[in-house]
C-alpha cells in the first residue's frame, strides 16, 4: 500500500493540534507507520523544502520550520498521497475548504499548520529525510 509524509509544523504542535490532525488521519482509515516529534535544524528544512528554494519566502519559510518540534509521521493506505491532500486541504487556508484540516485550523498561508507530500516520488524522499530508509515501504 501506498505511504505518505505529513508533518505538523511548528505552529500546529504549539498549539496542541496533533490530537486533532492525528485522529482525522485515524478516521479517515490511514494506518500510522511511523511517528516520532523532533526539532529540525536548519539543514533538514532546506533540504525538505529545497526546490522552493529560490522563491522570495525560503528565509522565512526555514524560520517558521525550525521555531519548535515538529510531528513526523507515515501514514499508510489507498491512494495515501491523494487521500491525505484532500484532508489537508488547499496550501492557503484561504482557499481550503471548510472540513479540511487547514480550513478549520488555519488562517494564513505563512502558518498552514501541516505538510503533506505531493507525490508518490515526493513521499518515498521524505520519508526518507525524516526516517531514513527504515519506514520505507
Ligand atoms: P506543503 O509542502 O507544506 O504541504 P504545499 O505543497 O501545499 O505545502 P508549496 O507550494 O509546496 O505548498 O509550499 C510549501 C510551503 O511553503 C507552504 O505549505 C507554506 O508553508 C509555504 N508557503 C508557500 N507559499 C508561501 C507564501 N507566499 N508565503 C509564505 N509561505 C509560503
């Protein structure tokens, strides 16, 4: 079955939405295949985030990343890359749709709260960037 990477960022673990982010993915019928909280240095979220690297908000970007723990995880099922990007919702809460993780928790595109990849080939990179090569599938 196919994995995925999510991340709540430092914003959604300040303010205690892992529960909340977690038990969406529960419901949803993801299976957890791993999770582990850390602080990511500055190297981690360049290379997590490197091809936005020359957009004008790399800086801040990095900066938001790396301003407390983040939560890690691989979530596991069918058409796991699509099915956790519809729950996530639009990259600007803006625009994500009420129901959608960034739409009832997120105002602003500077603090979206989570990540998820956008492909499979994304996915299987951070995964192992995060995890190394052991929550591979
Ligand atoms: P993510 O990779 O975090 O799931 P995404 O794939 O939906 O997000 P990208 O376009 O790859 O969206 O942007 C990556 C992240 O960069 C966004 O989630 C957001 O945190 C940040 N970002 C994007 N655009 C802007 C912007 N205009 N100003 C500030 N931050 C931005």
């Amino acid at each position: 079955q196919e994995q995925t990477f999510v991340m709540v960022k430092p914003d959604g673990v300040r303010r205690g939405l892992i529960g909340s982010i977690v038990a969406r993915f529960e419901q949803k019928g993801f299976a957890l295949a791993a999770i582990e909280l850390l602080q990511i240095d500055r190297e981690l979220a360049e290379q997590h985030y490197g091809e936005l690297r020359q957009k004008p908000f790399f800086g801040e970007l990095v900066d938001y990343l790396t301003s407390g723990p983040v939560c890690a995880m691989v979530w596991q099922g069918e058409h796991a890359v699509e099915n956790a990007r519809a729950l996530i919702g639009k990259t600007n809460p803006v625009e994500a749709a009420p129901g959608t993780i960034r739409g009832d928790y997120a105002m602003d595109i500077a603090g979206n709260i989570v990540h998820g990849s956008d492909s499979a080939a994304s996915a299987a990179r951070e995964i192992g960037l995060f995890f190394g090569k052991h929550a591979a599938a």
